[in-house]
C-alpha cells in the first residue's frame, strides 16, 4: 500500500518502484514526469515488464500544470 495521496484531475511528477521479485525492474524506481490523476483514486503505475502495478513512492504536484491540448 501507498499512502502518496492525489487530488482528483491534476498532472503529478510521480516516483514507482517495482516490488515483484520475479521481473527484471525489481527494485528499480522510475520516475513519470508528467502523471495524470483521474478521479484521484484509481491512480496506477504499471510496470511495462511485468504488468503489476508499482508502489508509488513520491507524488509531487505540477507547478504550473500542463498545457493540455
Ligand atoms: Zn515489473
């Protein structure tokens, strides 16, 4: 469990770290520079390996926001 909490509809630089022992990206943190939240709380980041999803480790919030077009 994370406890890297989102407010809904907002663009984050996120930190993840893959803890599936059985991929080759264990233990291994990726940084997403540009992560959308969604409702806030179905916010995943999924291993491109393995498909599980990653601990979110950081969540800092965008300032100023994207241009989104
Ligand atoms: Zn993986």
């Amino acid at each position: 469990m994370s406890d890297v909490t989102f407010e809904p509809a907002l663009y984050y630089e996120v930190t993840a770290r893959d803890n599936n022992p059985d991929c080759r990206n264990f233990e291994q943190v990726f940084d997403v520079a540009e992560f959308y939240s969604n409702d806030g709380v179905h916010c995943y980041v999924t291993c491109g390996i393995c498909r599980q999803r990653m601990e979110i480790l950081t969540a800092i919030l965008l300032d100023p926001q994207p241009e989104v077009s």
